[in-house]
C-alpha cells in the first residue's frame, strides 16, 4: 500500500512539476490516469482491506462496505479500459506513423475508461439491490474477513435461498 501510494504519487507529481517523462503527450494523459485509478484503488480498496486484516474483521461500517465493492469494481474496469485504449493509440500510431490524433480525442478517450466503469457499478447495483439483497454483502464482511472460507457458500446458499 505504501509502495503504490508513493509510486504513484510521484508518477503524477513528475509529470506535472518536471514534465520529466520523455513520452507523445497522449501517453502521458493515459499514464497519469492510471497513476489516478491506482490511487484511488489504493486509497478506498487496499488500505481498508489491510485495515481489515489488522483487525481481523470489517470495522469501517455497512456504508463504506458498499462504496468499497462499488469502487473496486470502478477502478478495476477504467484501469483495464484504459489500457485498452492506450494500446489501442500506440498500434494506430505504429500502423499510422503520421497519423496525428487531436487533443480532444485524446482527451475523451482517457475519460472514457472512467464512464465504462460505471457500467459494472449499475450491474452490480442491480443484481446485489434485487436479487442478493445489500446486505449479504456487508454482513459477511462483518462476520470473516476469509471470503472464501469453507463456511461461505454454506451461508451464500442460505441467505438467497
């Protein structure tokens, strides 16, 4: 956790203080923003999830509990989108050497992964609102912090069924 935090935030600080990476401006925007998602995977997923592990149980509430499972699944869909579309630029740029993409292009398709994030969030919502009720989800975090101990499809089957 200390390592990403740090790694990350000097990626960001670099890029914007020194301009110090020698990379097409387009590059730069998508390696910031992974620099972002990382952060916010960090900040919001892997340090509670450590906090967790500490105390051996979920301590930080059954709000959190949802925004945790919303923002892990929003940072881990843009990051991989994001990759996507940075290996997308760099092939036309590598098929097309003149080829040259605008900055507002450029700019729409690093925000883009941010929005395809969403889609999963509402998917989630969905299936955890209507079919598995929210609160499965936190309770078993209040129980084990074990996801997937021998006891949890045993209690799975039991709350939806």
């Amino acid at each position: 956790t200390a390592l990403g935090l740090s790694g990350n935030s000097v990626v960001i600080y670099s890029s914007l203080r020194y301009n110090s990476i020698s990379l097409d401006k387009i590059s730069i925007l998508f390696i910031r923003s992974l620099a972002v998602l990382d952060l916010t995977f960090i900040l919001c997923v892997c340090l509670p999830q450590t906090i967790t592990y500490i105390c051996g149980k979920w301590v930080l509430g059954n709000v959190y509990c949802t925004i945790y499972f919303y923002v892990a699944a929003l940072t881990t869909t843009a990051n991989s989108f994001n990759i996507l579309f940075l290996t997308a630029v760099k092939l036309a740029l590598v098929m097309q050497p003149f080829m040259r993409i605008s900055s507002k292009i450029a700019k729409t398709l690093v925000v883009l992964p941010w929005f395809l994030g969403i889609i999963p969030i509402i998917l989630i919502h969905i299936g955890i609102t209507y079919v598995f009720h929210i609160d499965f989800i936190c309770w078993y975090f209040y129980e084990s912090y074990e996801y997937l101990s021998s006891d949890f499809f045993e209690k799975f089957y039991h709350t939806i069924g």
